[in-house]
C-alpha cells in the first residue's frame, strides 16, 4: 500500500504577490506539520516559492516541481471557487465537462508521481488551494467528500492510502 499526503502550501508575506515566499508564522506552520511525519520517499511541489519552501520547511527535500499544479484557469474558477471545498469540487466535477477535463489532467500528474514511489512507500505533494481538492477529487470521484470538511487551509489537505481494490481512503489532515 502507497500512502499520499497532498497539502496546502503555508502562509506567504504577501498575499498579492504570486511570487511571495513564506512569512515567518508560514516557517513556523510547516515546521509544526513537518513533525508529523517521518519519511517521504517523493516529493512534489508546485514551482511557486510558497509551496517549494513549505516542503523544505516541513524537512523534506523536493524532487521535484511541476507547474500543472501551480494554478487554475479561468474556467475552471468560473466552474468552482477555488476555496468552496472538498464537496464542492466534487460536485462540480459529476456536472461540469471543464471540471472532469482538469481533475483527470492532476489526476494523471499524480499517477505519474505515485508510480515513482516504492510499494509501501510515501509521496507528498506540496501545491495550492483548489488543487489539493481538485487531486482528492480525483482519487475519490464517486465520493462526496463531505468527511474531509471545508477548504483545505494552509498546511491543511488529505491523507490517502491506497487500498486493495486500487481505490484510496481519504482522510483530512489538519493542523
């Protein structure tokens, strides 16, 4: 069994800036969230500073950066707003063809990640708000995802462990 953090970056100095780092409260978030864990055997972040320095603030190196979990379009904005939450995103998804096009794009990003990881092995994946919904989307299409509760905040998304019939168990993880 494979097991899958997919996290919220931490907090940045300015909300404004696309390209801001991470304020000194945001250090102090992913530090805290990063005791939590032992080991990951892959790390992916989005190239954004906020979500790279999240993981290294956590302690774990980054293996890699993938800008297919940077941002939205438009459309998919227009679809859903990026902070509804887990219930939201999923109920976009089963009603919107730009939602199920975008979800399966992240979806496969992830699959490509997760086949780097050993049986048994874990991956995390640092990126931003809306994505971490859309990926636990993805891996739960059927489920309304009520139980992981609303947005994920920062340093906040899901826990997934794969399981026998190569679906995932979702749980929250929250700070």
């Amino acid at each position: 069994m494979k097991t899958v953090v997919v996290l919220r970056h931490a907090e940045r100095q300015d909300r404004s800036d696309n390209n801001s780092h991470l304020s000194q409260a945001g250090v102090q978030q992913a530090r805290s969230m990063g005791l939590r864990f032992q080991h990951f055997d892959f790390v992916v972040t989005s190239p954004l500073p906020r979500a790279f320095e999240t993981a290294v603030a956590m302690g774990f190196a980054v293996d890699m950066t993938n800008p297919g979990i940077q941002e939205h379009s438009e459309q998919i904005m227009r679809d859903v707003q990026w902070d509804a939450g887990y219930a939201a995103w999923a109920t976009a998804y089963r009603s919107k063809a730009s939602m199920i096009a975008y979800v399966g794009h992240v979806t496969s990003l992830f699959k490509i990640w997760l086949s780097k990881v050993p049986d048994d092995g874990t991956l995390l994946v640092i990126t931003h708000g809306g994505i971490v919904e859309a990926i636990a989307t993805g891996l739960s299409p059927g489920d309304d995802l009520v139980h992981l509760g609303e947005m994920a905040g920062y340093v906040e998304g899901f826990e997934a462990v794969s399981d026998d019939s190569a679906g995932y168990r979702l749980n929250a993880v929250r700070r």
